[in-house]
C-alpha cells in the first residue's frame, strides 16, 4: 500500500497540500493568550542595502520584517518558526530593543519600549544568535563581569546559574577554548542570571547535544512552570517546538503567517486531514463520497484518497461498506509540524 511520504509524492501530488488551507494564509494566533503579557503592534524593518545606489534591483531594501502583529501571554511558551532569513532574529532583536523598527510598537506588560526603556529592559534576559563573550577569559569571569554591569550578584547565584546549565566543569576554562554547545549554555547562564520575567531565546538548543537539548527543554519548562516565567524562543527544531511550545508563530519572507496552539499542532495542524483507502471499486467509492459529503477525493491505482475536513472518518467507512465496496484498508493522516512548516512558510 502506498506509505503517506513526501518520498512517494502523496502529500505533494495527491493534493497538493495535505490537508490544505486552500492556500489561504493566517494572519494571527487563532487563541488569545490568557493574560496579555507581550504585544507587537504591525512592526516592520527594512535594512538597506550597503550597495544600493549601484543596484536598482536592490534599492527598496531587504524587508526582514512586515507589519507583523502579535500577542503572547504571561507565562507562555512561545516558538518562532520559519525558514533562514524569515526575520526570526531580527524580530527578537527588535523586541530586545537592539533594533529600531522603521514603524509598529512593542509593549511589555504595559511598558512601551521607547517610552519605559530602563524598566522594559530589567524584565528581559536574552540570548541572541551567537552569544559573544571575551574568549581570553574564562566563563566564570564573563558572567562576573556582566553580572556587575547589571548591579551585580552573589558568587553563589552565578553557581547556581551555572550548575543549571550544565557547565560547572568548564566554568574556570577560557571561553576560547569552549565548544559552541558550551558556548550557548553560557549564553543562556547570562539570559537567566538576573531571574527575567521575560526570556528571549534565539536558536537557544543550535548546536547542542540531546543532552543539552532535553536540558533546555527542561530549563525552560521549569523557569515557566516554578516562577511564572514568559518565554519566547525561535528554533528550526520543529520536534522541540511542538513538545514545548504553548503557540507558535510562523514567520515567513518577514511576514506572520500563522500561529498555531500546541494542540492544533498535535491534533493533526486544524480540522483536516487525508484518508486514504484500499478498495475494490476506488472510482465508484470516490463517486460516492463526493457526491455524499462533497470532499475532494483521487484515485490512484486501487488507493483512493480523500481530503476530509473535520468530518467522520469511522462513517465514510461505513458508507462505502454499505454500498457494497470492499475496503481492504482504511488509514488517516493528520499534518505533521514539517508538512505544515513546510505549506506556511514556502
Ligand atoms: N543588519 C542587517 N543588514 C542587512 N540585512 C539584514 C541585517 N540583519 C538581517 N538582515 C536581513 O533580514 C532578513 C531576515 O534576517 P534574520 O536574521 O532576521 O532571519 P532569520 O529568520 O533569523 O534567519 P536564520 O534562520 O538564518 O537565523 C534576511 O534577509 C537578512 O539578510
Ligand atoms: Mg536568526
């Protein structure tokens, strides 16, 4: 029987999205958050192109982000999806004040960045791309040091910090000589150092080991669960998203596409999905069940398939029994993260 892969062509070729959209695009999260905690307001951010006088192509600019709205809750999880160049980083640096957007507004429990920017920034803890450290001295050092920029802390609470993180080991060796996992979790050590009621992460599980991985997962999880902590991270690591993410918003060519919850995600991406049946009489069946609940269907050999949207799945079967179809075998596929990943963001 025909598998439900790319590699076989189903999800492509036998309706071009799987369980389609119909191509038509979100534009915002589809559950509000509880209690309104971040709000970015139609943010937009063109970079000019260093060369764009010789270049009339490139005069317009790159546009990393465009009008991109929306809202996440207090102590939330929240993902940013999308492929290289989406504008994941800079909507990050744009929330963490390191980026100026040409329009659009950022609010942080009712601070507005431009206005409040002394009381915005003392909530957030960041780590944005690579962390940059002074590689001739050693983890210990750095934290130190960004420690008393920031009013300092006791040496026991940076111990902490660290042991959380994984890198007692290493502290005292010179960030020279880290590898980027070791380099990450300093970086996520100096995001959380100060207890931030806000933690922006971007790409935080890039380049570490499952070990590393579960660890931050584990991290996040307990910094929202024991303290209420919000968290807002961007990953291309769709697994880690759908375990650990509330919402995730996928951004694509610098546009919000969708926002999704963790359970549309888990319960097959919306109300869709494709059936696909083995039968004796695949024309006939599709004749029937477009006629019956007017879904769009093919036939392919003996497998016929069938878009269904939020219906029955158990009394099409029933239908086809009852007409006197013999079914030889009956299967549905939901969307997965990737299919959907995939379909929003190309
Ligand atoms: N300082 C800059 N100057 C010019 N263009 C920039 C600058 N920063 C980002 N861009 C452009 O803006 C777009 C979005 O970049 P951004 O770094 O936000 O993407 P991303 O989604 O984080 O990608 P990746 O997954 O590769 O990290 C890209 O086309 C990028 O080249
Ligand atoms: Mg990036």
């Amino acid at each position: 029987m025909q598998e439900f892969n790319e590699k076989n062509g189903f999800s492509d070729d036998v309706f071009e999205v799987v369980a389609g959209n119909s191509g038509q695009k979100e534009t915002c999260g589809s559950v509000a958050p509880t209690t309104l905690y971040l709000t970015i307001d139609g943010v937009s951010k063109t970079f000019k192109k260093p060369l764009a006088a010789l270049n009339k192509k490139a005069a317009g600019g790159i546009v990393a982000l465009d009008k991109v709205s929306l809202e996440v809750g207090k102590g939330e999880i929240f993902g940013i999806l999308g492929p290289n160049g989406a504008g994941k980083s800079t909507l990050i640096k744009v929330i963490t004040g390191l980026v100026i957007p040409d329009s659009g507004t950022v609010t942080l429990d009712g601070l507005d960045f431009r206005r409040d920017k002394h009381e915005f920034m003392k909530r957030v803890g960041a780590q944005i791309e690579t962390p940059v450290f002074f590689n001739k001295k050693s983890g210990w050092w750095n934290l130190k040091y960004l420690a008393d920029l920031q009013g300092g802390l006791p040496d026991q609470r940076i111990k902490d910090i660290v042991e959380l993180v994984g890198l007692s080991s290493r502290i005292k060796s010179r960030v020279g000589t880290y590898s980027m996992g070791m380099r990450q979790r300093l970086g996520l050590a100096q995001a959380i150092m100060h207890n931030p009621d806000f933690l922006v992460l971007d790409e935080p599980i890039n380049g570490l080991d499952p070990d590393g991985i579960a660890q931050v997962r584990d991290l996040i999880r307990q910094l929202r669960d024991c303290y209420g902590t919000t968290v807002l991270f961007s990953s291309h690591i769709l697994g880690e998203m759908q375990t650990l993410c509330d919402r995730v918003a996928f951004l694509a060519s610098g546009r919000l596409v969708a926002v999704k919850t963790r359970a549309e995600i888990e319960h097959g991406l919306g109300d869709v999905s494709v059936l696909c049946v083995v039968c004796d009489e695949p024309n006939r069946a599709a004749a029937l069940i477009g006629e019956k609940y007017g879904y769009r269907t093919k036939v392919q050999g003996t497998a016929l398939y069938v878009e269904v949207k939020g219906g029955n799945t158990a009394e099409i079967n029933k239908t086809l029994i009852e007409n006197g179809i013999s079914v030889v075998s009956f299967s549905v596929k939901t969307r997965t993260l990737e299919e959907m990943y995939k379909e929003l963001t190309r």
